[in-house]
C-alpha cells in the first residue's frame, strides 16, 4: 500500500521488461522483495546494486500501464510501500492501475496548473470532486470532471518533485482511482463475495 505523495524520481537505465532504475532515495533503503510504485504501479524489487534497483514487468503489467513505453533517461515517480507508523500524507494507493489515460490541457491559474486527463469510463465512474485520484502514482484532488475528463490542481512543488511537470498534452499517464469507490460499487451491486 501507497500514498502517492511521491519520494523522488528515478531514471530508467534499461526499459521492461527487466527495468532498471537509478535511484539513490529510494535504494537507499530498498531491499530484495519490497514493493515500490513506479509511475502509480507497484512492482517487486529483483536486484539492488548501489543505487539501482531491478524490477521484473509482467506482459500484464505492460498491456495495461504506460511502463512498456519507458526509454532509457526517462524520468519516472517513485514512492516504497507504506510501514505501519508512516504518515498518511495523501491517500490509500494501491499500486494496482485502473487504466491509462493522457493529458489534455494545462493551464496555469496563479502559482498552481490546472490540469485536465482524459480518462474512460473504468475510471471516471468513480471520480467525483474534490475526491482522490492516482496519476502516475501522485495522490491528487479532483477539481471538476465530465463524461470524459477530470482536473486536477497541481501546486509548484508537486509538479517539481514529480514528473507531472514536464508532461505535455497528448502524454500518457497511469491512473488509479479511489479504492473506497469501487467496493462501494461492488457492494450495492450485491456481488462482493462472488468470484468468477
């Protein structure tokens, strides 16, 4: 479990599926086995050597998030998996990525940039204002939201410490969307315990 308030970000120094990460932060305290969220998607560390880190993609992982897409000197958000005692600083992330969605406009509005992603309908049915969302692993507030887009308001710090700020219209990102939303869903639809 996360809480999107990213650590640092890591440069890609080999794409999936083997990736390989420079990251002095985070490495710092990674060990064989822990989890870290990579752009909002949780993968198991395989190799630590200095300040890289080692992570395995699964074909799953690549169909369904934009980590197939890396290239090497690419720039991706890190955070390690919560520990009990942790400050809860943005909201319960799971690592597990809904859908991939793209930036559609920022515009700025003072010192923050008003940013809007398209998203589909897997996501965007559980977003509602001022409620929680993952973006490339960043626990964000929903300003606004229509039939195919939500926005969010994205202060200097964030877009500085993550690679929200460098993303361009067009660009892809990972999205999750709020836990609480979908048992909810899966609760009144009166199916929470049955399986396939």
């Amino acid at each position: 479990m996360f809480t999107g308030i990213v650590v640092e970000q890591g440069e890609v120094l080999e794409p999936p599926p083997r990736l390989v990460l420079r990251a002095p932060r985070t490495s710092s305290d990674a060990g064989l086995g822990d989890s870290v969220a990579i752009d909002g998607c949780c993968l198991t560390v395989v190799a630590v050597d200095g300040d890289r880190l080692s992570f395995d993609a699964v074909p799953e992982t690549l169909r369904r998030t934009t980590l197939g897409r890396l290239r090497t000197g690419a720039l991706v958000n890190l955070e390690s998996a919560l520990r009990a005692g942790d400050r809860m600083g943005g909201h319960v992330v799971q690592g597990h990525v809904d859908a991939v969605g793209s930036l559609a406009s920022a515009e700025p509005e003072g010192d923050a940039v008003n940013m809007t992603f398209r998203a589909p309908d897997g996501v965007l049915r559980y977003v509602i204002e001022k409620g929680s969302i993952g973006v490339n692993g960043v626990s964000l507030t929903v300003t606004a939201f229509d039939h195919e887009s939500f926005s969010v308001s994205v202060i200097p710090h964030t877009r500085e410490v993550t690679n929200l700020g460098r993303l361009v219209p067009g660009d892809e990102v990972n999205l999750e969307a709020d836990l609480f939303g979908k048992y909810v869903e899966r609760l009144q639809a009166g199916r929470a315990f049955q399986t396939r």
